[in-house]
C-alpha cells in the first residue's frame, strides 16, 4: 500500500509541474549550433529570465559583456539570461550559427544560454517572440538588444529597449524584485 501512495503522489507532482508550465515558456529551440532542441519548460520553468535578442555586428554588441555578468550574478538565485540571436536589423547578425557562437564565446565570454538564430520582427517572429510581444502590449524588438524580463511564473514583467544597458538602475532593480521570495 505505501508504495502505491507515494507512486501517486509522484504522479500527482509530476502533473502539477507541467500544468504550471506557461504557454510563452512551452517552446522548444536548438542550443547555438547545436542539433537537440531544448524544452524552455523544462530548462528554465520557475526561474526568471532575461530575454535578449542579440546580433555581433552592432553598436550594442558590447552589452554582451553586462549580460553574462548579470548572469553570473544571478544565477544561483534562479535567474538565466537567455540570448537569441537575429539577423532582423540591417543584417547584423549574418554570421552562421557556429561563427555566432565562437564570436560570444571567444571576444565575451559568454555562457548564458543562446539559442538558434530567429526572426523577432512583427510579421515575421517566430512564435515565441509573437508571445512575448503580445504579453508586453505588443511592442516587438525595434533593434537589437532588446530585452524581456519574464517572471518566475513564465509571464512578462517589463521590457526594456535596446538602449538600456545590462547595469542599467532599473533594469537591475527589476531582476532583483523579481527573484525577491
């Protein structure tokens, strides 16, 4: 009989955990250059994210550095930066995914997770960005660097343009609040 309960308890937790999981998060994206594709449920469920698309060859691409720091800052209290590169703005980004990733990783250091290149513009973004720009009021990327802080329970915090730097008062204030218990 024990055993039959905690197998159902299991069961029960098993099944409360995916239907916490949000409609923005429930999205699958290769690793930068990689061939598995990750379930952001499962990867980043429950934690609070800072959505970024990125590109190498603009005038923001030094934040690249800022962001892995307020990734390594905050890490260990739940929090991941997430960059997506795209070669939406005045093609930017129009290395293949392979230079993208040895480009961040050699001249930044990066070590957030990035994922495959996608479209983030209005007529063109893929899914997840639909979702992110409806859950902010509609307001897509208008450049590079443009970033979403997605709460704990998968849902748009605040969105920030591009101009808005990693160390940025109220960007930092914002992370903060949102990991606070």
């Amino acid at each position: 009989m024990r055993g039959r309960i905690v197998f159902s308890v299991v069961l029960l937790l098993g099944t409360g955990v995916a239907e916490a999981c949000t409609d923005l998060l429930h999205q699958e994206f290769r690793p930068l250059a990689g061939k598995a594709p990750v379930n952001l449920c499962k990867a980043f469920e429950g934690k609070v994210l800072l959505v970024v698309n990125t590109a190498s060859k603009c005038g923001f691409t030094h934040q690249y550095e800022g962001l892995e720091s307020l990734h390594a800052k905050y890490a260990a209290k739940g929090f991941a930066v997430v960059g997506f590169p795209s070669n939406d703005f005045r093609q930017q980004e129009p290395g293949t995914e392979q230079e993208i990733k040895e480009f961040c990783t050699l001249t930044y250091g990066v070590k957030f997770p990035m994922f495959e290149k996608v479209h983030v513009v209005e007529g063109q973004a893929v899914p997840f960005y639909q979702k992110l720009a409806a859950e902010s009021g509609g307001r897509y990327p208008s450049w590079n660097f443009y970033k979403y802080l997605v709460g704990r329970d998968g849902k748009v915090v605040k969105d920030f343009g591009s101009r808005v730097a990693p160390d940025d008062a109220e960007l930092v204030s914002a992370i903060e609040k949102a990991l606070a218990p």
